[in-house]
C-alpha cells in the first residue's frame, strides 16, 4: 500500500484522544522578590484554583502557543513592549495519563522571564490573573506545582551558567542591581564586594557604558557605573548558587 492509500482510510478515531496544551511559567522580579504568573481559573476542570497561565493549542507551532497564551491570558501584547523583552524556551513536557481529568492531555511547558512587567489583566478562561511570589504559589491545578518547581530550578541553574539575568534588568544596569535579580531567583543574599568582583571576572557577561547613574547609591555617595550585556553566551567561569558550606562561614 502506497502512503497516498494509507492516508485516504486512516482513521484517527481508531486510537485514544490526546490533546496538547502549552503552560508558561511566567517570573518577574516585583520588589525585591521573585514572583510567578498565575491565573484563577474562571471554567471547570479545577474552578476557582490557581494555576499557570496555558491553554490548547491550534493549528500553530508550539512556541506561536505559548506566546498567545501569555499574551491572551494577561493583557500582555507585543505591539507594546512588553513581550519583546520576554526571554522565552521550552523548559519540559508532561503527560502523565491522569495530569488532566478530561482526557489524555500532554503539555509542553514553558519558561519566560522578563523585567518589571505590568499587573496582567485575565482573558480567556481565566478569572484574575496576579503575580504572586514563589514562595506562595503552591496548592495549583493539575500539576502546575511540579511544572513550577521544574521552571524555578531551571531559572536558578541558568543564572550560574548563562547570563540570563540580564534578562530580568533594563538595557542598561549597575552591578548592584544584576546583584539584586541573582539574590532574588536564588533566594540568597550575596556579598557585594565579592559578586562585584565575580561578574567583572567573567569574559563578555557585561560591558561598561562610560555612564553612571545616582540610583541605588547613597546621598552625596559615587555614583554607580552603567553596564549592559555583554556578547557572553556561557559564563566561564560560572557564577555558582551559595553552598551550605557557604552560607554558615
């Protein structure tokens, strides 16, 4: 048989349904803290329950899913700005048989993170949607705390290795507050002195503007230099997370 025959008596129904859903873990830094996206669900399954932003997808690549989610979902759109500054990559798919109690449903999630985006406004299913710091985002729908603590880890591991916390910062930035962003995805606080002297180290990560700037510092103190990100793809070395060891010295 020919694939053009084939095709012509396929019958898709003669197989178990499955769908395909996108979630993004969506992280800001909001005051000093790091928060999530998330949605209060405004249709059943799980009714009135928290969870991450995501939805079906249609007939359009994954990645085309999850920005539509994020956008549709928060009020977020890219003619404005916002999106434009939000790094986004697939983080993992989950398809455990019971994750949705409709049917079988596989999601493909997301990581996006960016600086200082606004407060969202709901749309689609979902009834409010907020930021919310990591540490209060549990008790979600479906499996979304698992898909979070996946995003969260990834997040953490990349600002060891990468310079994505440049992502979570304005085009141009003081050493304090790259400081500021590592403190608050590592839920550490991190010597000044000492974290100045490891971005510095590391070839490509930032690059001096020849400006300073008075905010951050104090009254009548030097002002702070401007960096932006440099040309670096992997820090080497890396900007490694406090140990324990660390933490009790």
């Amino acid at each position: 048989m020919d694939e053009a025959s084939f095709l012509a008596g396929y019958d898709p129904r003669d197989y178990p349904a499955v769908a395909v859903t996108v979630d993004v873990v969506a992280l800001t830094i909001r005051d000093g803290r790091l928060c999530v996206l998330l949605v209060e669900r405004g249709a059943q399954p799980f009714a009135g329950r928290r969870a991450l932003p995501g939805g079906f997808a249609r007939d359009e690549p994954l990645d085309a899913a999850a920005i539509r989610e994020l956008s549709e979902e928060t009020g977020l759109t890219p003619g404005e700005g916002h999106l434009e500054r939000v790094h986004l990559e697939q983080l993992k798919t989950y398809g455990d048989p019971g994750r949705d109690p409709r049917m079988r449903v596989v999601s493909v999630a997301y990581l996006a993170f960016a600086p200082s985006l606004p407060e969202p406004t709901a749309g689609s299913d979902a009834a409010r949607a907020y930021w919310v710091p990591v540490e209060e985002a549990t008790d979600l729908a479906f499996d979304h705390d698992e898909v979070l603590a996946d995003g969260l880890e990834r997040a953490r591991s990349k600002l060891e290795y990468t310079p994505s916390a440049t992502a979570f910062v304005g085009t141009e930035f003081t050493i304090g507050e790259l400081r500021q962003v590592y403190a608050a995805v590592w839920g550490e606080e991190l010597h000044a002195g000492n974290f100045h002297r490891k971005v510095l180290s590391v070839p490509g990560f930032v690059e001096s503007t020849g400006e300073t700037t008075a905010r951050g510092g104090e009254r009548g103190g030097p002002k702070a230099k401007l960096y932006r990100a440099g040309d670096a793809r992997l820090l080497h070395p890396a900007l490694l997370r406090p140990t324990r060891e660390d933490r009790v010295r």
